[in-house]
C-alpha cells in the first residue's frame, strides 16, 4: 500500500514539473490566453526580454535577426511556427522555446506589424 502512496506522489510531482517546466500546448492555450493586441504583444517581448538578442526600435542585440519589418519579409505562417518551437523548425538554434500560448503567438505577431522597418 505504501509502496503505491509513493509511485502515486512521485508521478503527481513529475506531472507537475512537466507542466511547469514544458507545458503541453493545450494547457498554453487554456491558461494563458491573452488579448490579441499590439500592446500585449509589446509587453511579452518585453517581459521574454528579447531585446537580449534581438534589435527593436534601434534597441537590443543582433543575436538573432532585427525584428523591426520582419513580417515585410518574413511570412506569418513561418513566423508562427517559429515561435511555436523555434528548435522544431531550425535545429540547434540557439533561441529557446518559451512555449508561448497561441493567442500570445498572435500577440506578438500583432506587435511585430507595427514596426517599420529600418
């Protein structure tokens, strides 16, 4: 009986730092469902610190690409998908899964269209 206790807790604890750590997408997309909006989109750039390495607005790194007019260049479907597992669409990147929601993928896209390019 025990013995059972224990597999049950252990299996519970995985459980839930799997979700923690790299939620399944339908537990994104139930929990974190955000506005579509530019200045949603604007504030998980921010909050994901992309600036780290990417240039916006003549400000950040140029790790990764300029995002500035991207969606200029870039086709939105890609663009999505990208954001989706970024590792999935260009192995060994180095720019990581932040397991975004579907909606704040569509946020961020949101934001990506305001900015002109250089």
């Amino acid at each position: 009986m025990k013995k059972n206790l224990w597999l049950v807790i252990v299996f519970l604890i995985g459980l839930v730092v799997w979700f923690v750590v790299a939620p399944p997408r339908f537990w994104a997309n139930l929990v974190r469902r955000v506005e579509v909006t530019p200045a949603v989109g604007a504030a998980l750039v921010e909050k994901r610190d992309c600036r780290n390495c990417h240039r916006i607005e003549g400000s950040g790194a140029l790790v990764g690409p300029e995002l500035d007019g991207i969606l200029s260049y870039k086709d939105p479907d890609t663009l999505r998908q990208w954001l989706r597992n970024p590792r999935r669409v260009k192995p060994g990147t180095p720019m990581p899964n932040f397991h975004f929601s579907d909606t704040e993928i569509e946020a961020i896209l949101a934001y990506l269209g305001t900015l002109s390019a250089p």
